[in-house]
C-alpha cells in the first residue's frame, strides 16, 4: 500500500520523467566539471551541490563528474579543455579570463574597489554582471553563474604591516594584470604562478608569499609554510561558472531548463556557505598555531590605500574606462 508520502514521491518522480523524458537504455549525458581547488571549499562544495540537483531534477539524464584539486587540469590548460569539449564545465577565478581575451573580468581584481559583499552583489547581480557574460560568448563559452569565495589575506614569512614590508619580497599572483599591478604598486615582484603549484613554491622559496581567501590557503596547507599573513580584505577573489557554449545549446531544452534550475540553487547554496567556510578556516589555521595573523591597524590601512591607489588609473585602458566608470557608478563612488 502506498501512503500519502511515498504516493507525493511517486507522482513527483513520474512527472519529473515525462518533462525530462529519458529513452529506455539511453547513456546519460555527462558533464565534466574540472576545477582546482579542495572539494572542502566553498567553490568545491558549490560543485558537489549541482551535481547532486542536476541529477535529481534531470532524473538521471545527466551524470556531473566533479574532479577538484586540478586532478585534470591546471588554471590554463582547464580553459583550452573547456574550449576544446574535453571538460563541458569550470568555475575558474575572475582573475583568470586575461589569457583569453576577456580581461573586463579583471575589475574584480582592483584593490581596495569593493568594500564588502553588497557591493559586489551590485555588479554581478546587475547589467555589468551579465555584459561581462556576454564578452564570453564569442569565445565558445557560457556564463552561467557568479560564485563567491571571499575577501583576500596577504601572506609572507615576514610580517606585512605597510608597504614598506612587501619591497622585493617574490609574491605568487593569479593571471592577472590588475594583480600584477597591485603586487609593484606595494614594491612586491609579482610572479604568475597555476594555484597547484603555490603550496610546494612557497615551501622551497621559489615565492615569498602570495593573496588567497583563508578557505584556499586553509585547504592547500599554506599557512604550514607562511609565518605571516595579514588581515587586509584588500581584494575579492571569487568564480565565474562556465560552460562550453556549443555543448550547452545542443542539450535538450528540457533538461537544459532543469540544469539552470539546479545551477542557481547551487549558485544560492555555495554564496551561502563561502563566508562561514572561511571563517571556519581561519579559525582552524589560527588554532594551528603556525601562522601569526595580523589586524592592519587605521594608519597601516591607510597607508595600504595610498599605495595602491593609482593602480585604478594606471589599470583603466586594459578594462576600459567606460566600464570602470559604469563599475563606480553602479558602486556609488
Ligand atoms: C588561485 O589561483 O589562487 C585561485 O584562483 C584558486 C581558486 O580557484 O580559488
């Protein structure tokens, strides 16, 4: 006998079937999502929950294969695949679309631009949010969503309190020019550098230091090779979800309407989690006793501010300055 529940299960499943229709002994259609970072993270964790709804509301249409940590590829090379159909999906940092010709992202990148997650909000949930998509699709790619992880720490084995403290220090940075920038506005030499590589650089001394969000620096085991690190929320640091543009268009659009389905509650579900994940971070990394953290104190901050102040101007031709202008107005700057 069926009760009220499993009979509600039932008629449910039956007609998520009829909308995703599924032909007897059809393969699922598979969706590769390659990313580099801990599954135990915000951008790890926000992976696993599409692929849980994306199955259950295409009714198994589709199976998602999340392979974190750059188990396939590393920052650049994840591009070509998704460009080339060997990944179908990423969510690779804002920072990270200068090598494809799409360095607008880069804005994200600004120092001292964004005061916190509200003002964030007003330019991916806003027209620069979704123009900044559309840049994308003569490159193959979709965007499908924007991702938080956080604000970003400054790390060293030498105190960092003022710009002084950066001079020739060798600072690992994401492909960005913007970052680039910020690093030789503080007297630092920037070095590009694929995230898989950071941990074992920063423990040779091949880098000094390097800018992540604690759940990044907290999961890939930094903070046993930084003495130092600094509270300086100087810069954000968070994900465009991509997908290949041909695979995307092509899939049924009955599932395709299932998978944005599941996107933006995964999308809810990992803005939701990123500030507590980091917060748990940086608590535990604080409880490791290996890392002393330093508060920038009003005049540090202030002299942080002063230096890196000029790297809007400087950075306003690579983003274009009509965009930079549209950023600061929809900022209310
Ligand atoms: C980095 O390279 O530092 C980050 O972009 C890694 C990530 O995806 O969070």
């Amino acid at each position: 006998m069926l009760n009220r529940r499993s009979f509600a299960r039932l008629a449910g499943a039956a007609a998520l079937a009829m909308s995703v229709a599924m032909p007897a002994f059809a393969e699922p259609v598979v969706i590769k999502f390659s990313h580099v970072v801990a599954p135990d993270t915000p951008k790890g964790k926000g992976a696993e929950k599409f692929k849980e709804l994306a199955e259950q509301y295409t009714n198994g249409a589709v199976k998602v294969e999340v392979y974190p940590n750059s188990q396939l590829y590393k920052d650049k090379e994840e591009m070509e695949a998704l460009q080339l159909g060997a990944v179908q999906m990423l969510a690779p940092s804002l920072a990270k679309f200068g090598p494809l010709g799409v360095q607008q992202f880069e804005l994200f990148d600004l120092p001292f631009l964004m005061s916190g997650y509200d003002d964030l909000r007003k330019i991916t949930d806003g027209d620069i949010g979704k123009d900044l998509f559309a840049l994308l699709e003569d490159k193959g790619i979709k965007g499908l969503a924007y991702w938080d992880n956080a604000f970003k720490i400054m790390s060293a084995n030498s105190p960092l309190h003022t710009p002084d403290d950066f001079l020739g220090l060798k600072m690992r940075i994401q492909s960005s020019k913007i970052l680039e920038a910020q690093m030789q506005a503080l007297g630092a030499v920037p070095q590009v550098m694929a995230f898989s590589e950071v941990y074992q650089a920063l423990q040779t001394g091949v880098v000094d230091g390097t800018e992540n969000p604690p759940s990044n620096m907290y999961t890939q085991k930094m903070h046993e090779v930084q003495k130092h690190a600094t509270m300086s929320n100087h810069g954000y640091l968070g994900y465009a979800v991509i997908v290949n543009k041909t695979f995307w268009d092509g899939l049924d659009p009955a599932v395709r309407e299932q998978l944005d389905k599941a996107m933006a509650e995964a999308t809810v579900y990992a803005n939701s989690i990123a500030k507590d994940e980091n917060d748990t971070a940086l608590a535990a990394m604080k409880a490791a006793g290996k890392t002393e953290f330093h508060e920038l104190t009003a005049e540090e901050r202030a002299e942080w501010a002063t230096a890196l102040q000029p790297v809007q101007d400087q950075m306003s031709g690579r983003i274009g300055a009509d965009l930079l202008t549209q950023v600061n107005a929809a900022l209310g700057n």
